[in-house]
C-alpha cells in the first residue's frame, strides 16, 4: 500500500491570533482555578501546624476559590462555544476582560485582612464579571438569533 497524503500527518490550522488569545485566557483561567484550588488546600494544612494562620486566612482562600468555582466554569463553557461557532474579535475580547476581571477579584479577596472588608480590585473584577456575564449572555443570543446551533 502506497503513503497516502495526510494519513499519518497532523492537521494544521492556519495561525488565528483572536483563537489563540481565547485559548490562551481560557488555559489561564484553568490554570487559575487549580492554583486557588491548591491554596486552600495548602492554608488548611499549613493552619495545622501553625497556630498564626489565622481562620479569617482559611475564609478568605475557600471564599476565593468558592467565587471562581461559581463563574469560571461558565466563562469557560461559553467562550469555548461561542469560539468554536462563531469566533469574533467581540468574544476574544470578552475572554481578556474575563481573565483580568476574575484576576482582580480573587487579588482583591486575598489581600484583604478579612472577607468582609472592601479592596477596589475586588470591585473591579466583580463589577467586570458581571459585565463579562451579561456581554456573553448576549452573545450566545446573538448567535442563537442568526440561527446558531
């Protein structure tokens, strides 16, 4: 049996700037939902050990990880849709403001002496978030109404 183009070589897609950037913010949030992940992990152990760690710092990392638990994997699910149907300049943009605002909310969490207390990144990424919410939402209707799948 002769070689047969393309039987055994990879498929290559041609370079896609705005693909690349989604995928990339997406990798990151994922990576960033594991790395709080491991922070509370390692604050529950750590506690064990040294009376200085305090409850509020345990707080504080479960509540970090808990409010990323609540919206990255909904970012992820849509971004992902929405660049596999219909990629834009729009939804690439929208995976940036994602990835920054759930950046600045968790920073804003964990650097605070307490939950309770207010940081401005904190604002800003919940604000943001909300904003990312409504703009993808509005998205995956827009792809709905010009008869997407």
């Amino acid at each position: 049996m002769g070689h047969k183009p393309g039987l055994h070589e990879p498929i290559t897609q041609p370079h896609n700037p705005m693909t690349n950037t989604l995928v990339f913010c997406v990798a990151v949030l994922v990576l960033f939902y594991g790395a709080l992940s491991l922070n509370v992990s390692r604050v529950r152990r750590k506690r064990r050990s040294d009376p200085t760690i305090t409850e509020a710092a345990l707080t504080k990392a479960i509540r970090a990880h808990g409010n990323a638990s609540e919206y990255i994997p909904v970012f992820v699910a849509s971004l992902l849709y929405l660049n596999t149907t219909s990629p834009s300049i729009f939804v690439t943009g929208l995976a940036v403001a994602v990835l920054v605002t759930r950046l600045f909310h968790a920073a804003g969490t964990l650097l605070v002496p307490s939950v309770n207390e207010r940081h401005p990144l904190k604002f800003v990424g919940a604000l943001g978030t909300y904003f990312c919410l409504f703009g993808l939402g509005g998205a995956l209707l827009w792809h709905w109404v010009r008869g997407g799948a």
